[in-house]
C-alpha cells in the first residue's frame, strides 16, 4: 500500500540504531542466498545507521533445519571478516512457538537467547496463536526467559482481536514491530495495527525482519521517522536505540510506556475493564 513519506526528521544526533531481527546469516534459511548478499546488507544497514545486528536465523518452524550454535556463530564470523566489521553481528534466533523451546531453557548458552541475554524472539504462526498461550508465557518467564512477541501486527488472529497482545504484554512479554509494517510493505491491515500500536504505547522495539538486499532490506530509519509521526521522537528513538540496546546488554528495557489499551481497542475511556473481556 502507498505511504505517505513521514513528516518527522530527527533534529538531535544521528540514529545509533540495533536491529534486533534479521536474517543476514547466508545459506541458512530463507534469507541471505549467498555470503556476498550478506555482505551487502550489513553495508546496507551500517549506511542507514544501524551499528548491531541480531542474526535471528528461523529455528523449530518445521521448514528450516535449525542451525546449532557453533555453525551461527562460525557464520557471523566468516560474514563480518567479509564486511570488515562495518556492523557488529551477535547470534540469535527467531523462534516458532514449539516444544523444543522448554527443552532448551535450561541451557545458559541456549541458542534461542538474543545474544546470550534472557530474551527470545517468540513467533507464533501468522494466521494464529497457540492455544494456552498465557499459561506458555508464564512458563517462559518461568523459566528465566522473557520473551519478545515477532511481529504481532502481522498475524491475522491480533488484527482481529488486539485484546491478545494487551494480554500477552500484560503476563510479562514485549512487542517488536516489522519496519516493512510501518512503512507499508505488508499491506493495509498489519500499517494500521501498527499505528494502533504505537499510539497505544504497547510496542517496544522496531526491528527490520530483513531477509535480502533488494527487498526486505534491513533499513530502519524510515520506520523510526514513521514511528516518530504516530508516537514522538523519544518513543521512536527507544524502540531502535535504548530498548534493543538494553536488550543486548541483558539489561531491563528502559522505555515502557504507560499503555493506553483504549486507543488500541477503539474503547472510550469510560468504558469498563469488565465489559473488555466479556
């Protein structure tokens, strides 16, 4: 769907972005095809101002073998002697809601961890959510992990029903959004939820979901101006700078607004709590 080109310029220092989800690792899912294509979208996303990538290769999804820990970290090397160092790579995974997560947990070098930390990357399928999912999320958390929803505003069941992701944030997880959402490139349903998001205060990172170099290109700062437009600067600058910052670092998340759950539903604010779950 057409965008309007944002409004917002930032007007303070340059972005020190991180990219807490992208599939750059070559030959690894259905991402980067080749180490050259790696390459270029590290020079892509250094040129945009990004300055750490996440490599979130797809694990447990039941179509990509997932890659163990030393193959990730062998191939971020091999992909930032090829780069120079343009970007700093550290490993990580996007993971299908599965069994295999729980089996997983217990290792303190697992490699569903971003970067060693005490966050996952949780997707669930797009056109669903588990059943039981509050109980999985308090698990999870349960077990040491917190985990960051992929994407939301993508999948069909929390476009219908946004009362999902308020739940889910409630028990304890994160939302990270899809740069191509907000600038688009996913359609009119998974824009408007994202602005819905946003102004609702119940997003907290913006991450590219980058796949190659000439579509689902790892470039954030047009989604950070658009996020700037819906919600200000300082949330924007959180959700791609400070929140996934911390994120790496294993630190709390520093910027967590205070959640307006009736803009996102479409409620007036005297509508009851009560009348929300009924």
């Amino acid at each position: 769907m057409p965008v309007s080109p944002p409004s917002f310029k930032f007007t303070r220092m340059p972005l020190q972005m991180v990219d807490i989800h992208c599939h750059i690792l070559p030959e690894t899912d259905d991402g980067a095809i080749s180490l050259e294509e790696s390459v270029a979208m590290c020079r892509a996303a250094a040129s945009d101002g990004i300055k750490t990538i996440v490599a979130t290769p797809h694990m447990f999804d039941g179509v990509h073998t997932t890659p163990d820990r030393e193959t990730i970290n062998q191939k971020i090397a091999m992909v930032m002697r090829a780069c120079d160092s343009c970007v700093n790579l550290v490993p990580g995974g996007e993971v299908r809601y599965s069994y295999e997560i729980f089996q997983e947990a217990s290792d303190p070098n697992a490699r569903i961890k971003l970067n060693g930390t005490s966050y996952m990357l949780l997707e669930f399928p797009f056109h669903s959510v588990p059943p039981n999912i509050e109980m999985t999320i308090f698990q999870i958390l349960n077990s040491g992990i917190t985990p960051i929803i992929a994407h939301p505003e993508r999948n069909k069941k929390i476009q219908e029903k946004p009362a999902i992701l308020v739940n889910l944030i409630e028990r304890g997880s994160f939302a990270q959004l899809d740069a191509g959402s907000l600038t688009g490139s996913f359609g009119r349903e998974a824009y408007h939820v994202s602005k819905q998001i946003i102004e609702a205060g119940l997003a907290h990172f913006i991450a590219t979901d980058a796949h190659h170099q000439d579509r689902r290109r790892p470039v954030l700062s047009q989604a950070a101006a658009i996020a700037a437009d819906w919600g200000g600067e300082e949330y924007a600058r959180a959700m791609v700078e400070s929140n996934p910052e911390a994120l790496i670092n294993d630190r709390a998340i520093p910027f967590q607004p205070d959640a307006d759950v009736d803009a996102l539903l479409g409620r007036k604010k005297n509508k009851s709590w009560f009348a929300f779950w009924k």
